[in-house]
C-alpha cells in the first residue's frame, strides 16, 4: 500500500473533511477523493460517510484508523534511520512550542549532547496543534506542550505542574487597565480569565507570546499573567509584584509521544526530559539551569572516552527547525 493514500486517511480523519485535507495537504479536492476511492477499493469497504458537515469514519474507518496510524509512524521511522549521518547509532525528533523552547528544551538539549552522543537529533518549532498532528502521523518522535487535549492513541506525561500568577511593575501591586497586556495562553485561560476579569479580557495590548509579552512589560511597565518560573527571578529582584487576591491558573507542561513506544532512545530522552523538568518546576531555581549544571557536573566527575570523544566534536548531531 502507498504511505501516502494512509496520509490523505488520516488527515481527512483530523480535518473532518475532504476540503479541509485538501487545503493542509496542499491538494485538489479532486486528488484527495481518489486517493481514499483508491484506499477503499483496496480494503474492500468504505472508510467515510461523506455528507455537507463533512466526513465522518464508518465502523471500518475506524478499525483502519490505528493500522493506518501504525503505518506511517513505521514508516517515517524508518525514513530517519536509514538518514541517520554517519557515525549516528539512532535519531529522534522532538518538538516544542517557541514558548517552551527557552529553557526547557534548550536544556534537554544540552543533557543529550553530554548523555547520548550517538544519538542524531531533529529539533522543531512549530504550533500546537501541528506538533500534535505531526507526532500522531509518526514524523515527529516526541512534542513538549501546554496542556494538550487527550487522544486515545498518544502517550500524555505530565512534566511541569506549572501556574499562571497575575503580576504587575506597579509596587503595590496596583493594576492599571491602560497598561494591562492580554498574554493569550490558550482557550482554557481565555474563558478563566474573561469569568475572572471581565473588563480586562478586551486589554489596549494583546500578545501571544509569553516571553515577549515579560520583555514588553518591564520595560515600559503594566501588569498581565505570566508562568511563575518566568516571573519568579523579576520577583524576587523587585522588578515585578504579585497581584493581591488575583485568581491563579493552571498551566501544566505535558510530553506527548505515541502509546506503544518503549525504546531505548525513547527512554533515554524520557529520562532527560525529567531531569531537566525537575530543576524548571519549582518556584525560586534561575533559569536554564537544570541540564547546564547536570552535564557540566557529569563532565567533571567522568572523563571517559566518551565524553573525551564528545570534547572533540563528536557530540549529538542537532539539527535546529524552525517552521
């Protein structure tokens, strides 16, 4: 069976429509009908039930669905191995949203390149939503999210138990709603916050980017909600004040990767991923601190030839995406 026709399955089966797979595969409308005719008429059933709301799985589209979700997992797997460059024992992909790039991931980057250093690594930014779809289709080994909605068929590790604290430059602890900035954190926050604070939900500054939105407001002043980690070394400075009495939200960071994978690398980066969590999730440690002291301690106490071979530049092999 052609991968493709189970990519045009499955992406008719994420959109809930012909045209709306067509449009994200870049396709005609036409070529994504033929694609699944020629899919059915190799499995003897029909997958969809097409109607104007769109498409929805028969009862053999949804058997199909997990042997379809198998198949290009198996086969983008595979894809990265056999590219793997030379001297690389495995790969792996992993991805994040921008906003958790710094220091989190940036930091299991750090421990990969001192702990497994025959391991080749592809490093992605891109949206929620695509990190998901991507790690569900099997390109993208692992993604690193906010509070992701649950599928049956992805692994959801609970990382960072983080919070969303209400915070402000003004010293006691004042909010001036000419200065309040709206950091979009997400749907959830959005409904928490308009139930909270209804007259700032309409804010005179908009931002969707935490760590742009921290930049703007200690530069030139306001208030707004921001992860505690961020906000915790602006605190504890004097730069910023809690907001009395202002609500907190949740705002928890989840590792998604698919049910079933059990791996070595898989594991390792697993481990990583813990360990450099653990030093993020607890109010008052400095930032990108957990994998920089990690490896440099390991490097310290274990001058093996692995870590010698590791000093001469024989390191992970990182590629860096940003899309």
């Amino acid at each position: 069976m052609d991968v493709n026709l189970a990519k045009t399955f499955l992406e008719v089966v994420a959109s809930g429509s012909f045209i709306a797979a067509a449009d994200r595969l870049h396709l005609t409308q036409a070529a994504v009908s033929a694609r699944i005719r020629t899919l059915e008429s190799q499995l003897k059933r029909p997958l969809f039930v097409r109607n104007k709301a769109g498409a929805r799985l028969t009862s053999a589209g949804e058997r199909f669905a997990r042997y379809a979700t198998t198949m290009v997992q198996l086969w983008e797997g595979a894809c990265r191995q056999v590219a793997l460059p030379v001297g690389r024992a495995s790969g792996f992909s992993i991805g994040g949203e921008f906003s958790l790039w710094y220091p989190l991931l940036a930091d299991l980057l750090i421990w990969m390149h001192a702990e497994s250093y025959e391991t080749a690594i592809t490093a992605d930014v891109d949206a929620p939503a695509r990190l998901l779809e991507r790690v569900q289709e099997g390109s993208l080994d692992l993604a690193v999210l906010h509070n992701p909605p649950q599928r049956s068929d992805l692994v959801c590790e609970l990382l960072i138990e983080e919070k969303l604290i209400q915070v402000t430059t003004d010293p006691k602890g004042r909010i001036d709603p000419n200065e309040y900035v709206f950091v979009d954190w997400g749907p959830e926050f959005a409904v928490n916050h308009q139930a909270a604070f209804p007259k700032l939900s309409i804010a005179p500054l908009s931002i969707s980017l935490g760590p742009l939105a921290l930049t703007f407001i200690l530069s030139v002043g306001g208030a707004g909600y921001f992860r505690i980690g961020g906000a915790q070394p602006f605190l504890a400075d004097g730069r910023l004040h809690r907001v009395s009495r202002a609500p907190e939200f949740s705002y928890s960071t989840y590792a998604i990767y698919a049910t079933g994978r059990e791996d070595d690398v898989m594991q390792r980066v697993l481990k990583g991923l813990r360990l450099v969590a653990s030093g993020h999730e607890r109010a008052g440690i400095p930032p990108a601190i957990g994998a920089r002291a990690l490896s440099r301690n390991l490097s310290q106490r274990s001058p093996s030839k692995k870590r010698r071979k590791s000093a001469r530049g024989t390191g992970s092999a990182i590629v860096a995406q940003n899309d």
